[in-house]
C-alpha cells in the first residue's frame, strides 16, 4: 500500500497541511488565514486558539481532498512561525494572553534595559542573536510582568511557554512539552553550543525555566497524534522552524549552500555544517537543523521584517491593489521606480540593521510619481533588503571559499565569498519581475524549484527520515529540481546606482523613534 507524509505549515498568515508523496510531490493541500490583531501601534498578536482550530481544518482538508485516511500517513512534520511566543495553562490549557508575533516590537525598552552599558551583544556569543524584540524571550517576560497573576503562576509551575510549534505538538499529543533545537535556538534562551537552555540568560530574564520545553532533535519520534482525530496514531517525526525547514525543503543540506524564501518577511539562511559562524555584519548564527543523534548544522541568518506583508499593506490599508497578484501587472506599467525608494521598517529594521528606531519611509517622491512606481518601489524593497543580507553573508564567508558545491566561491571585494546562484522558495516567487530584478540587483541567477512551498516539504522530509519513509539525504536532494531560472541582464554601473539609492533612503529612516 502506498503511504505518504503530512505536513503543517503554520505560518504568519495562515495555517496548511499539505500531504507528499515519496518523490517529493504535493498529493494535496488545505490552508486557512487567521486573523492578525494591532491592539497597539508596533504591537502584532495572533489567537492560539484560532490556530490550533484551523489546524485541526486544514489536515482534515487535506486528507478529505485526497480520500486518504490515517492509515495512509506514515508520519506528520511540523513547521511553524518561529519566534512567536505562547503562555498557557499547564492543566487547562487556555493560553493567558494572545501569541505575540514575531514581528512585534513592544518589548523594545525592555531589550535595551536588558542590554545595559553592553548593548544588543549582550547573549550574542552564547546564543548566536543579538537583544531584538524580534526573539521570543522578552516577549516571554512582558507576558509574565503585564498579565494579572501570570509570574506567580508561573513560579508555582503553572504555566507553559512554547513557540508555535510546541503550542501545536501540545494539543496534538495530549500534553506533550517539546521543542526542537531549531525553534529554541531563536528564543534568546538556548546556548548553541551544548543546545540546553541557558539558566543564566533565563534568569536575568525574568524567565523560570520551568515554563521552558524539553529541547529535542528537528528529526524523531515525539509521539503520536491524539488530535485531530483524522490524523490519529500518526507518528509526529519532525519539527523545523520555518525558515530552517524552507532550507531543508531546498536540500541545502552541504557547507556553502544557501536559499532565500520570499514570504512575510524574507529569510536567507547559509549552511555552514557543524561550525558556528559568529557574524561581525549583522547576521544571525543559528541551528539549521539537527537530525537524530546527530550532530547539529548550524546556520547564517539573514532575517527581513516586512516583504510580502508590504504588498498584504498596499491592498489592504491602502487599497491600492484587490489581490497580492495585481502588483506585478501594475509595477509592469511602467519601466522603472521612478526615483522612488520605500524602506517598509515596519517593525524597525532587521538585518543587517538591527535597528528598532526605524520606521518605514517612502522618499523621492515627485510629481511624476505614479501608481505603478509606488507598485515597483514596494517589489524593490524586496529585492534590496535581500541584497544588504547578501552582501553581509558575502563578508561573513571568507572561510567558505572553495567549498564543493556551494555555489559560493572565494574572491569578493571583501576577501571573502561571493555567492554564484541563489534557491529562492515562498509565496513571492511566482512574481516574475520581482524575481528578474532580484537577479539583476545581485547580480547573479536566482533559481527557483519546482515545489515552490519548501517549507512543508521541509517539515515532511524531517518527519519522513524519522520514520524511515525516506532512506537518507541523499533522495531529498534527488528530489530537488529547478523550475525555473532568472539571469541578470542589468549593467553594473546601473545595479550599483540604484543600490547606492537604496542605501541613502534607509538612511533615511533611522532614528525616527526618540528614546
């Protein structure tokens, strides 16, 4: 009998489950948005509840539209939005407040209280990130210090802390309290080098560890389904970060091999195998995945707050757009920006910034300036935010030079390695200006794959190897394939001036927010 592996996908906008078969391909899929809450300026909530409801949908979708049953799924994986934090109750299991996103900045007086006379380095060394609201420990405190009674809960050992995928493997399995190095590597609360939480750093926090889930492999067994019920007896084998498992799904699986996945926001992850590579621009060092017993590969991060969810803000705040589709066919309209540059710092910037003082800023406006420039301006921002991360991963890398089958080779201005083609995944790809201008503003070809949402494959592969369903690595990268390639055509001296542009309207936004 032929068996497949699931998938859930839960991610900033909505929640999937998309089954595959053993090559790799989607059998089929169901997917539903939730609802994004701004209580606040700055301040982006998710319901848990509302999330673990459409879970329990969108795997019954998924099997229903095939006429498969459990009995046909061999292992689920998980994947999720990471850094989002949830605290509920360890018996009833009501969470005490809503998630809070990613993408949330209110916890920024906070870190820099953190910080000190030291600054956002502070747990750098220790936990490969930089004090950020975007991390889910402040987020963490502010629960504890804001929510009426939470922090003696919490001491009695009350309440439970979980990133999304802990919050769903939780009500999936009964009760079951785990996380993968992945996830916990985003926390601001693990040590990357022994992959334990970090008592200090937790306690400086504010933090009790007791709230904290047991850390595990991204690939084994954790436990089986309970619910939903149509998932029954299932296995879950894996759990990946979603940007981790969007690597894992692009079989970045040798030192050197980077992807980059349009979505929400933008995320460029560079394996860099067993070695922890401690960036000096920006970058973030984190776990890229860890299969087993085996020892973890660890990552370089490039994190985007805002890229997608720019083009989600010009249809739905501004109404200038129906559907996401409709910005290439109106940036299309014209045949360049028009001097016009937008920098979306939203949330602040991240990387290579880090600044959370930032906000965004639409600059070189004319007269002139039309419909479609502002449409082209906003698929650009895309392009050179990921050319600012590309740049830092290219200075980051010298030690990367020459590696087999990277697709990095040494000798960039900097002395260090110069990326030679980049996997691209996620919602934005499809988007073939976008991706044209994104070759010709890093100047090399961007290829994208034939399953363009690797993020659930990802999460399926890690599942799948779990259970023996896939042999190895090897068939994941036998199950890789191109799609589609993108070569630049645009002239240096044009790609430069248009970057140097771009760097002088980022300067623009800084030191908006006093204090």
């Amino acid at each position: 009998m032929q068996q497949y592996v699931a998938a859930i996908d839960q991610g900033t906008t909505s929640t999937r489950c998309m089954v595959f078969d053993h090559d790799g391909r989607v059998v089929s899929a169901d997917q539903r948005e939730h609802r994004q809450q701004y209580p606040r300026a700055g301040w982006v909530e998710h319901d848990p509840l509302e999330i673990w409801a459409n879970t329990r949908e969108v795997a019954a979708g998924a099997l229903a539209k095939a006429e498969l049953t459990a009995g046909d799924i061999a292992a689920v994986g998980i994947a999720n939005q990471r850094e989002t934090a949830v605290v509920w109750d360890r018996l009833s299991g009501e969470p005490v407040y809503n998630a809070i996103v990613w993408q949330d900045t209110r916890t920024a007086r906070l870190c820099a209280d953190l910080g000190g006379s030291t600054g956002a380095s502070r747990y750098q060394r220790r936990t490969g990130l930089p004090l950020s609201t975007y991390f889910s420990g402040p987020k963490i405190r502010w629960i504890l210090d804001e929510v009426k009674g939470a922090r003696q809960r919490a001491r009695n050992g009350e309440l439970c802390f979980g990133t999304i995928d802990t919050w769903l493997l939780w009500n999936m399995t009964g009760g079951l309290h785990v996380t993968d190095a992945t996830n916990a590597s985003r926390t601001l609360l693990m040590d990357l080098q022994t992959l334990c939480w970090d008592e200090g750093i937790a306690a400086e926090m504010g933090v009790p560890t007791s709230m904290l889930p047991q850390i595990r492999s991204s690939s084994e067994i954790y436990a089986t389904v309970r619910e939903p019920a149509v998932l029954a007896g299932v296995p879950i084998g894996g759990i990946l970060g979603d940007q981790q498992a969007a690597t894992f799904g692009q079989a970045c699986l040798s030192v050197g091999e980077a992807k980059n996945t349009y979505g929400t926001g933008n995320f460029m992850l560079l394996n860099t195998g067993t070695d922890k590579v401690h960036s000096r621009n920006g970058l973030l060092t984190t776990v890229c995945y860890k299969i087993g017993p085996q020892d973890p590969v660890y990552a370089l991060e490039g994190s985007i707050a805002v890229t997608g969810s720019l083009v989600q803000w010009l249809r739905d705040n501004l109404g200038m757009i129906s559907s996401a589709a409709e910005i290439e066919q109106l940036a299309a309209t014209v045949t360049d920006n028009g001097g016009v540059y937008f920098v979306p710092a939203f949330s602040g910037l991240f990387a290579p910034h880090w600044r959370s003082d930032a906000r965004g800023a639409i600059v070189g406006l004319t007269r002139y300036v039309n419909r479609g420039h502002l449409a082209r301006a906003v698929l650009e921002a895309t392009a050179f935010q990921s050319r600012e991360v590309l740049d830092a991963m290219n200075a980051d890398c010298g030690w990367i030079a020459g590696s087999a089958g990277g697709g990095w080779i040494a000798g960039s201005a900097g002395g260090g390695a110069e990326l030679t083609s980049l996997k691209v995944d996620g919602g934005m790809v499809g988007n073939e200006l976008l991706m044209q201008f994104q070759a010709d503003i890093l100047g090399v070809p961007v290829i994208r794959p034939v399953i363009r949402e690797t993020t659930a494959s990802g999460a399926a592969y890690a599942a799948g190897l779990a259970v023996g369903f896939w042999s190895g690595t090897n068939e994941i990268r036998t199950n890789w394939a191109a799609d589609r390639r993108w070569d630049p055509t645009m002239d240096r001296q044009r790609r430069e001036e248009l970057y140097r542009q771009w760097r002088k309207a980022v300067s623009r936004t800084l030191d908006w927010v006093d204090g």
